[in-house]
C-alpha cells in the first residue's frame, strides 16, 4: 500500500489537509513522506469510505487545520468529493495552496474563488524535494511545523515522525562503537520511499570548465562567508571534479527514460562516488518497478523483470552541456551507503578530489558541503558551509538499512545535492552527502569507503 507507515497527524496543534483523488494516491503519499520528513504535520483521509459520517467527519478536519493543499490534477477535478473539500474550504475561508500534479484547469467558479490563492506546479518543479522547498516559503505554514526535524535519506527520502502521542520526534539514530560490518556480499534491492524524479538530464549540473591552471587557494582567515563560499566554487570548478548524474532505462522501441540521480565527484580521472540510492543499479531499477507499478511511463517492456530491467540500465555523468558519460558499477555498499562507479570514458582534463583518509575531522572543525543545484544550467553548485558537529561514529537509520560510519556536520543541504562532497577547509574530502535535515548533514565518512577502494585497487590521493 502507498501510505504504509504514514499515519494521519492527531492533535491539537496546526496540520495540513491534504485534499486528493484516490486515484492519485502515490502522488499523495510521495508528498505526504516529503512533508513528515519536512517536519508538518499532516492529515489525510486514508482511504475513508464516503457517506454522511465520512462528511461530517472530513468536515471537521478541514475546520480544525491550518492549511488545506489540494492536489489539483483531472482525477481531482472529476472526483465531486475532492471539489466539495475544496469548496468548503474557501467557505471557512481557509488558507490555501494549491498544488497542480498536471496542468487540470479550475471550472470557471472556483477558479475565480481560488485564482487569489498561492499556487504550485509540479511540471515546472519537478520534484517533491523541490516542491517542499517551494512550500517552506508559504505564509503561514511554518505553524504546522514541528520544531525538531528528522533526517532525510539522500535529501530526497522520508520516514513518518509524525507527533502522535507518546512518539519522540528525535531522529532515530543510533551511536555505538562496533566494526563495520562487510556488506559487499549484501547488496540488495531498497525500497524506493520518496521520488527523486529530478529531469536529471536536463540537470547538467554544476559541471565545470576553468582555463586556470593554477587552483586558488581556500580562504580560512575570517572572510565573509559568501568570499569563502566562492572561493571554494572557483576551487572547485577548476578542479572539475563534481558533477550531476543520472540512471537512464531504454525500453523495448529504444527510448531512454531518466529514473534518478544525484551528484558525484571523481577521484581521479574516471572514477567517482556517489550514495548507494543514487549509484546503485539494483536500487534505481527497484525505483522504476515501484514506480510502474504506480503508473510511471517508462516505456514499454515485453519483459519488465529486475533481471531484464538491469540489462537495460544506463548510468550517466553530466560532464559538460549536452555531454554525457557513462558509467558503470564497480561496487556499493547500502549500510555504509556508497557507490564506485568508473567512467567508460576518462575525462580530459578532470582531476581527482583529494581524500583525507583518517577522516578524523575535529569537533567544529570548518566544513564544506558540496552539490549540484538541481534544474539550473552549468557550472551551478551549492556550497553550504557549517561545522563538524560529530567526530566519525555508527549510526543507525534502521528504516534505510543504513548502519556505519558517519560524520556529522552543520551544513544545510538542499534536494540534489546527496552523493556530493563533505570537505575541509583545505578541500580534502571527510565524506559523501548521506543524508540531511533541517539541522545539518550526515556524511559517509571516506575513511570507511577507502578501505573497498584499496581493495579494488583504484587510485586516490591523500592529503
């Protein structure tokens, strides 16, 4: 079922209605996840069967929420039950957003009633990260919001916090001092539980072309944050080691369909890392399966096996405009949450990132997380910089199946940016963007993947 593990928000403090066809329930339910992990409060119906109770009993919820967000699409128009929620809305003179899953127009009436409402689309977003960033801004929201917030898996995935009574909306994490565990053998398929349908190949992102030879120096003197942040992008850029990627499947009339992606940075010349959900093939076929089943288009298959579907997989790096360079999977670990992938094709002139391999970053020691700003043009990157907020410890995110050695940092993340860097104030990576909140980032430390890529015998530099 789509909202497994989403529980409707009971309680007396404000929450968002979510107004939905049912025949749009995976959409509702990829939203619904992005939002608890958001940290909203949230109600929806459950699949409610209508009748005089269901009224008054939807009736009461729109009266008692603070923002209702109706999911506008041609199976919420045709649904009277989805208009009737709108209407009373506007009636208690609610506020609203309207949220387009397609470009469904409003019957003359209530488009003229809701015309003077705020208004989101998910054509021209893309994806639910996005979409949640947009609604951060809305007026008022920020009450239907818990003041502790919970990880998001590769800034793109969510687990439900919702505040229900007797529930601790801490994240649940784990720390304790055991080895790592040796998963290579283990790798399997994981549950996709948010969508990063990010247009990835329209992302081109971040990737970067620089006719200076000699790299600029980090400036750790006390600039402005803003000077550090450029010099760091300028850093960057002339080291051309960060790019967008994304998973491609071609189906049987031999149309390639974009299924995800992420960022990546190399660590020489034709080899990068990148998370486990952005890079692994088995993970990113699972997405299209689940996402079939929802009814995706992704082409047509006489065979629409997993087995089939990774024969058909591709996997891409965005290295410049227009240019795409495949890449192929070496090895990936979910608990440790990583993925090596080498490029079929060097890149000309691209070198390598550093790595700091004991990555023993000190307590509010200067950090820098590096990504890709997802639907921009070239040579964009987001630099968020922070602090180290934990020495390199396990941690435990059951729900992903992530367990191992993470570095805690205050850098705020955006959607996109998962699978880039964490580096110090030298540009020497301390780790890969694993997952993030609204309070800073979890990332895999490098010291627990240069282990496999001695093992694999692919060459690094340390500084």
């Amino acid at each position: 079922m789509v909202f497994d593990g989403l529980k409707p928000y009971i309680g007396e403090e404000p929450y968002i209605f979510i107004s939905y066809s049912h025949k749009d329930s995976a959409e509702a339910a990829e939203l619904i996840r992005n939002l608890i992990e958001a940290g909203y409060r949230v109600w929806y119906d459950e699949g409610l069967t209508p009748g005089s109770e269901w009224d008054e009993h939807i009736a009461i919820q729109i009266r008692h929420c603070a923002y209702l967000f109706p999911l506008i699409s041609e199976n919420f128009l045709a649904s009277r039950n989805c208009l009737d929620e709108l209407k009373y809305a506007l009636d208690e003179q609610k506020a609203i957003l309207l949220i387009y899953l397609t470009m469904a127009e409003l019957p003359g009436g209530l488009k003229m009633r809701a015309g003077r409402y705020q208004a989101l689309f998910m054509d021209k977003l893309f994806t639910w990260t996005s979409l949640c960033s947009k609604i951060a801004s809305a007026e008022g929201i920020e009450a239907c919001r818990r003041s502790n917030d919970s990880p998001v898996v590769g800034n793109d995935e969510c687990k439900n916090t919702q505040d229900q009574p007797g529930f601790d909306p801490k994240p649940a994490i784990k720390e304790h001092s055991e080895p790592l565990k040796d998963t290579r053998a283990r790798k399997r398929l994981v549950p996709v539980i948010a969508v990063a349908f990010a247009l990835c190949a329209a992302i081109l992102a971040g990737v970067i072309i620089s006719s200076q030879n000699k790299q600029p120096e980090l400036n750790t003197t006390g600039e402005p944050a803003a000077t550090q942040n450029q010099t760091i992008i300028d850093r960057i850029r002339s080291e051309k080691a960060v790019f967008s990627t994304y998973g491609a499947l071609t189906d049987d009339e031999g149309h390639d369909y974009s299924i995800g992606g992420g960022t990546c940075f190399l660590i020489n010349d034709d080899t990068i890392l990148t998370t486990y959900n952005s890079g692994d093939f088995e993970c990113l076929v699972s997405r299209a399966i689940y996402w079939m089943q929802n009814g995706k288009d992704y082409g047509v298959y006489s065979d629409p096996s997993p087995d089939t579907l990774l024969k058909r997989m591709s996997y891409y790096v965005l290295a410049d405009e227009g240019v795409s360079v495949p890449a192929l999977l070496i090895s990936s670990n979910a608990e440790q949450d990583y993925a090596i992938l080498k490029l079929v094709t060097p890149l000309e002139g691209a070198g390598g990132l550093k790595l700091r391999k004991n990555s023993n970053a000190g307590l509010n020691e200067k950090a820098y997380a590096i990504g890709v700003k997802p639907g921009d043009g070239p040579d964009t990157l987001n630099v968020h910089e922070g602090i180290v907020k934990g020495e390199p410890g396990r941690y435990s995110f059951e729900q992903y199946g992530i367990d191992g050695i993470f570095v805690k940092t205050s850098c705020v993340t955006e959607g996109g940016d998962g699978g880039g860097p964490v580096i110090d104030a030298k540009g020497c990576v301390l780790g890969l963007i694993s997952m993030g909140s609204s309070d800073g980032t979890y990332a895999s430390a490098i010291g627990s993947i240069i282990g496999e890529l001695d093992r694999l015998k692919i060459p690094y530099s340390c500084e």
